[in-house]
C-alpha cells in the first residue's frame, strides 16, 4: 500500500492529542475587534476539542 498523505491545511490547524481527540482554535479572533467585548474575545483564546460529528473527517485528512 502507497502511503497516506497529510492535509497540509488541516495539518495547520488540527493537532493530535495523546488520547486521541484532536485540538482546534476558535473563530471569530482575526479581526473587526472593535465591536467585540472583551469578555468574547477573552473566551475565544485558548483552543477546544473538534466535534464528534467531525471528528471522522479530521482523522482521514490526518493519517499519522
């Protein structure tokens, strides 16, 4: 068998964790800030784990 590459966009984005559930950072932080309060952006930081209904599409575009 060929081997599997990797998504290099998701690749960017997503990272495995040791049990494996992937990590992702949130939207919504890039820009127009202004309008956004502090407490909104202060709850964006940091990152989350990826949904279970994609979760699936996530581990194919990541192979290893």
């Amino acid at each position: 068998m060929p081997k599997l590459k990797t998504k290099r966009g998701a690749a960017k984005r997503f990272r495995k964790r040791a049990g494996g559930s992937v990590k992702r950072g949130k939207a919504f932080l890039r820009h127009i800030l202004t309008k956004k309060n502090t407490k909104r952006k202060r709850h964006l930081r940091g990152g989350t784990e990826v949904h279970s209904a994609d979760r699936a599409a996530v581990r194919v575009m990541l192979p290893y």
